[in-house]
C-alpha cells in the first residue's frame, strides 16, 4: 500500500497525490460506508493503485489533527483569518473564528490584505492581537507585498483562508501560489451546474499546501461549549488565571479579576476584552437554552 493526501472528491471518486506529486484516482472501500467514515480533503490515506486506466482502492483513512463539517475538510494545522481596510473589519467574527479554530488545535495568522489601501489597520490589529497567538501579517495581494514572508511562514502545512467575502481571498490565494484560476465560490457554482460537488480542494505548489474553498466563513462557536472554557481560547489572559479574588473568574464584572486589572495596565487590549465579554454573553445564552 502507498500513502498520499486527499486533494479532491468527485461523484463518488477521490484524487490522491503521493510525495512525488504523482495523483491517483480512487474508490472506497464499503467498509468505510459500514463504518460511517467519510474520506476528507486533506485525509492523508493508505491506498492501493489501479493498474493502467483503472482506478485504485481508497484503504484507510490515517488519523486526524483536526476535522471540520462545514467545509468538508481534514488535518488543517493553519488557518489564515484574512480581513482588510474594506469590507469593514468585523472583528468579533475574527474573534469567533480564532476561538473556533483553537478549539480545533489549529493555529492561526491573521492576514490584513489590501494594504496598499490602508497600512494603518495591521498597525491596530497589531496592537488589538497581541497576545492572541495569531501574528499579524501586512499583505497586498495586488502589489505582491509581504506575500513572501506569508509564504515562508505558511512553510508546508496544510493552510485554510477564511475570512469575510470581498476582503481577497481568491485573490490571495491566486497570488500565493501563482496561479490564475477561478477559485472558491465561482468554481463551485459552475461545477454545481455540472451535477457534480466540489467542495473542496487541495491545491500544491512550491511547496504550499492551500485548501480552496469557500465554506469557512460562516464558523459558529461550538453550541456545546460550556461558558467558563471560554477563556481558555484567549491566550493572552493565560498568565493571569488562578491570579483573581473568585475561582472560577470568568474575567467578565467580577471584582477583584486579574484579567480586567490587567486591561486597565495596558496588558490586554480593552477592545479585544470587551468582545471576550460579547462572546460570553452569547455562550451563556446558548448555554442556558441548550435544553429547549
Ligand atoms: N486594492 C486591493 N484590492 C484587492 C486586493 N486583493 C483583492 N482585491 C480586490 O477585492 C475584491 C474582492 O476580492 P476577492 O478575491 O473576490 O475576495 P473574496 O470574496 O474574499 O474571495 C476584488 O475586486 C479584488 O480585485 C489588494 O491587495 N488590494
Ligand atoms: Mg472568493
Ligand atoms: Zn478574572
């Protein structure tokens, strides 16, 4: 058996690209349908090639860092949350998605495109993300610039683009790799028109391994996440937990919370604070109704 990465679904066959580059057509075994296992872009697998113009046996599927539903996807390591000057940033979406990603042991960029409309904005995030574990990356997609220090430090693994639509990201992707096809959205609707679905697909080059799809945008937070692991999504409160006057602290109102203390220091910014507490609120909520 032979070993390689899950590029692309079709009707019921996948593509498979082993280490050389080389790309194999295959089917899957039944047992996987027994099992209610469903191969996923991304899947690195275990396969049997055809001979000549036969396709060959899909095996197994290896085990996954990370999975997702909405898209269809396996083994992201890093997600790139891409915002710009406009669409006006929504921040508390980039939030949400940070959250969301963490919570799938990804880590994560955050790539302010378009920056030849406006530099200032990876200025402020800059200074709103600092001890949020997602360095910020100045790019322009246009001009090309900061596209390569973006590519060097997306290195091999496997990467996600997601972010508000209009920000670039087609574009984005178009120039990190140096291609020029149409990508995400697009292509799907055509392919939809084909009776097929793609929604999903690995695509290589250089080295770089980006997922295209267009699905990721919508990420909601987890409708099971209890309202104290919250905070365990904030990297940047980690060095004062255990440190306020209430155990648990939610770092929300309470008097005496280290995390609020802080903010007030400057060592949290009070605007990334302040949608924490948003967030909260809305964990709460969903925690309270989710017996309804
Ligand atoms: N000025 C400028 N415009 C850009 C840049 N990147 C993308 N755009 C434009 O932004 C618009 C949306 O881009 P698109 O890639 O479709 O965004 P997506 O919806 O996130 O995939 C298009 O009109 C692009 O030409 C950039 O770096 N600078
Ligand atoms: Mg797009
Ligand atoms: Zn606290």
């Amino acid at each position: 058996m032979r070993q390689g990465t899950l590029v692309r679904g079709f009707g019921g066959f996948y593509a498979v690209r082993d280490a050389e580059g080389q790309e194999f057509t295959l089917r899957c075994k039944k047992k996987f349908r027994r099992l209610g296992l469903s191969p996923l872009v991304g899947d690195e697998v275990l396969f049997t090639p055809g001979e000549g113009e036969e396709h060959g046996w899909l095996e197994e599927i290896l085990p996954r860092s990370s999975q997702c539903l909405r898209p269809p996807v396996a083994n992201v390591s890093l997600l790139l949350i891409v915002v710009a000057p406009v669409p006006e940033p929504d921040l508390l979406l980039v939030d949400r998605m940070m959250v969301r990603a963490r919570a799938q042991g990804m880590d994560m960029l955050l790539v302010v495109n378009k920056c030849d409309l406006d530099a200032g904005l990876a200025q402020e995030l800059q200074a709103q993300y600092a001890g949020a574990q997602a360095p910020v990356f100045a790019v322009s997609a246009e001009s090309g610039q900061g596209l390569g220090a973006l590519r060097e430090r997306m290195g091999g693994r496997l990467c996600c683009l997601t972010g508000q639509s209009g920000v670039g990201k087609s574009t984005l992707l178009n120039a990190l790799l140096g291609l020029s096809l149409e990508t995400g959205e697009i292509s799907r609707k055509i392919q939809r028109g084909k009776n097929t679905t793609r929604h999903a697909e690995l695509l290589m080059k250089d080295g770089l391994r980006v997922l295209d799809t267009a699905g990721f945008s919508l990420l909601e937070l987890d409708g099971g996440m209890e309202p104290v692991t919250l905070k365990e999504y904030y990297p940047e409160f980690a060095a004062y937990e255990g440190k306020c006057r209430f155990e648990p602290c939610y770092h929300d109102r309470e008097p005496g919370c280290a995390v609020t203390a802080a903010c007030g220091e400057g060592a949290i910014h009070p605007q990334r604070l302040a949608r924490y507490r948003a967030l909260l609120a809305e964990v709460r909520q969903t925690w309270r109704e989710r017996y309804d």
